[in-house]
C-alpha cells in the first residue's frame, strides 16, 4: 500500500511538475497586471489556458495581492505583525515609534539579527529604487532623509556575463563573466527559474567552477538562472548582472 | 544602467516601510500554510530575511508584490516539505473513499499516455477549475490537503479531500472510457 502510494506520488508529481513553457511567478505577475509586453503577453496567455499549473499559480498569486485575513484569522495576523515590527525596530539602527509603542523585542527566535541594516541603500540610491516602486504600488513610500555621516553613494553598473547562456551542449564546468574595475569579491548564485537558491558562493576571480553535486542537477531542458554581484573591500555591492537564463538542450 | 539598489551604509527606513505594506498578505499566507501563530511568526520572518537578502536582485521590473509572492511561495513550500515529507493522514481517507482498483489509479491515465502533455490535456479537459487546482497542488508540490482547504478557502464541509476525491473518480472514468475506445479501434 504505501510503496503503490510514493510510486503513485512520484508519478503524479513528475506529470504534474513545470514544464519549460510553464511561466514564472513574476512572468504570470507581469501577464496578471498587464505589465508583460506582446507578443510574450499573448503566447503566455495560450499557454496559461490550456495549463493546470499556471492556472493554479495565477490563482495563488491573485489570491496573494487580495490576501486579507478572515475574521478567525485577524487577531493571529495582528499578533505576528506586532512582533515582526519588533524585530525591524530591533535591528534598525534608527530611532522607532514602533519599538516605544511595543516595548522590548519577544525572546522568540531572533531570524532577524540575521538583517544587515548597515547594507541598505544610502539616501540617493533609495530615492531611486523607491520612486520606481512607489510608482508601481499607487503610493511612494517615506523615505529616510539624508545622513550626512552617510558614505559616498556607489551607483550601480552592470558586469557583462561571459557564459553560460542560451542553450548548451553539456552542463557548463564553469561560471564565467569579465571583470569589474574597484570589485574585491564577487558573490554568484545558481537559482530555479522561480528564484529559489540551489548553490551560491563567493570569490575573487572573475569565474568559478560549479561543484559536482550542482552540476548533476542541470538536467537536459531544465532552464536555470544564475547572476554574479561584485563587491568593493567593504563588501557593498557595487555591480550586478541580472539574471541569466541558460539549459541543456534536449 | 542596472536599476539595481546601490548598497552602502544607511537606514532601512524604506526597506522597513515597503515590508510593511505587505506584512498582512505575507502574514495571512504564512499563517494558512503553517496553521500555528508560532510556526507562521518564524515562517514570515525567514520570508523577510530572504527578501532583505536578495533585495539587490529585485530590478524593478515586477510588481514588489509578486516578486515577495515568489519568496513567500517557496518559504511555505520548503516548510511544508520539511514539516511532513508525503505523509498527509487525509490522503488515507481519500483512499477509502475510492475502490480499490490498480487500474483506475490516477498514475494509470499518465503511464498510458506517454506523453506528459497529452495527461495535462486529458487533466485539463476533465476537471474542474478548483480540482486541477487541488490535484496540482496535491501531487504537484506536495501540499497536505488541510493546508490546500486554507489557502483555496475552501468551505465545503470536506475541504481539498471532497475534490481530490471527485477529481480521482472522474480521471478513473476518463480512464475507463479511454480503454474502451482503444478496444473499439483495436
């Protein structure tokens, strides 16, 4: 009974699994809010149709942007809330409201010391990303005046990737890319086309070999992303490469 | 020019701000999938921290809200994983409440159709909207049956198992009326 029943879980979840037309979470976000230009729009659209599992995804995420809790779940969702302010007013460095009106941070599991507050964008750069996103919220965000013991602000640029791209022959042995003027390290990282982490590392060349175990995960068709970012001796970002698609072919 | 945030030192005043607007979708979420106010405390603070992590490489060019649906999707579904690994006690009810045939198991209609789209087509055609939704999630990526009834809100009095069940039957069918075609060309 329960081997017939992990063949039967096996079977259904290797049917049931995304193909490499199925879209990304931020493809059918971008097809759900208009935001995905033609002709992509429109050959994702047919796909969707005929697509259980987007149409499941789709479903989820509209599901998300709506998610208001019922009346059962409110004052869980108040509670939880309460104490994830407590850990940002915890690990912000600047004065908060929040950590008066709530008192001391809760001796729960402090995930959030894990935050590195002093990594954030400087006055400037945040001035950018925010307009960017408050823009695409409906609303812009407060923002945080400008410190004048804030250090000089490092514009991003971009690093050109050399390879992996595209569609391959084999798995590749190797990241590579060229390398960046002021860039002391640079920390790459291999992800699922959902973004989900499979192996991430740091160096000082401009390449780095994939490790065996990675290497056997990159199966014919599967389409994987990867991006390199440098950073300067400080260890502040200062270049990126977006993200890059490549597979093997079938 | 990359959009990419410029790191440096300073505040997290707009980072702490933009989280904000998004806690109660984050929360809600994690609370349907964890079930517990503990467990979906934890699970959103590693949904943040990983968001905080790889701000550097949201660019700008999705919605802030879809791009922390895709980091809140894959917290929960890791979660879940590591919570109960295939073992769903409802999926023991949901057996009971089907005959006991081998050949009208559900992985029959996607051994005889050997092509993966072909099944998806077949899945397609014969469910409903909220049953390849719960299959999907099911068997796709594991998700217990209790937790698809939270985040579907399904309010049925049987929740995700009535439409796995109802979902199992009809493939059986579909099944059986495959077969019978094939005697009839053969």
């Amino acid at each position: 009974m329960a081997e017939a029943r992990s063949r039967e879980r096996s079977l259904l979840r290797k049917a049931l699994s995304p193909s490499y037309a199925c879209a990304s979470p931020l493809e059918l976000g971008g097809l759900a809010d208009g935001s995905l230009a033609q002709p992509a729009a429109a050959r994702l659209r047919d796909h969707v149709s005929g697509c259980a599992r987007c149409q499941t995804e789709l479903t989820l995420l509209k599901d998300f942007e709506s998610a208001a809790p019922r009346p059962d779940e409110e004052r869980a969702v108040r509670w939880i809330s309460a104490r994830l302010e407590r850990r940002f007013s915890e690990a912000s460095a600047g004065p908060s409201p929040w950590r008066a009106r709530h008192g001391p941070a809760l001796p729960r599991r402090s995930v959030f010391t894990a935050l590195n507050v002093g990594g954030f964008a400087v006055a400037a750069a945040t001035l950018a990303a925010a307009v960017t996103i408050g823009l695409r919220e409906g609303r812009p965000p407060e923002l945080a005046q400008p410190s004048p013991a804030a250090p000089t602000v490092l514009r991003s640029a971009g690093i050109t990737t050399l390879s992996p791209a595209g569609d391959l022959d084999a798995a590749p042995n190797e990241l590579r890319w060229e390398p960046q003027t002021g860039a002391a390290s640079y920390s790459v990282q291999v992800m699922e086309v959902d973004h989900a982490e499979l192996w991430s590392a740091e160096t000082r060349d401009a390449s780095i070999a994939l490790p065996p175990a990675l290497r056997a995960r990159i199966v014919p068709g599967k389409p994987l992303l990867w991006e390199v970012v440098a950073k300067d001796a400080a260890g502040r970002a200062v270049a990126w490469s977006g993200k890059q698609r490549f597979r093997i072919r079938r | 020019m990359s959009n990419h945030l410029a790191a440096g030192g300073g505040a997290s005043i707009w980072l702490q701000e933009l989280f904000r607007r998004h806690y109660t979708k984050v929360v809600t979420w994690c609370l349907r999938v964890a079930g517990d106010r503990e467990e979906a405390y934890d699970l959103a603070q590693g949904v943040f921290v990983k968001a905080q992590r790889h701000l550097g490489a949201f660019r700008g060019d999705s919605n802030v809200s879809t791009w922390l649906y895709s980091i809140t999707r894959s917290e929960c579904l890791n979660y879940l994983r590591s919570r109960s690994p295939l073992n769903d006690p409802l999926d023991d009810d949901v057996a009971e409440a089907l005959p006991d045939d081998p050949e009208s198991r559900p992985e029959r209609v996607f051994e005889l159709h050997s092509s993966v789209q072909a099944a998806r087509a077949l899945l397609d055609r014969e469910l409903t909207d909220t049953e390849k939704r719960v299959f999907t999630l099911h068997y796709g990526d594991d998700v217990p049956l209790q937790t698809i009834t939270s985040l579907l809100r399904l309010e049925n009095p049987s929740g995700a198992k009535a439409y796995l069940v109802s979902a199992r039957r009809k493939l059986a069918r579909a099944l059986q009326r495959w077969r019978a075609s094939e005697k009839l060309t053969a």
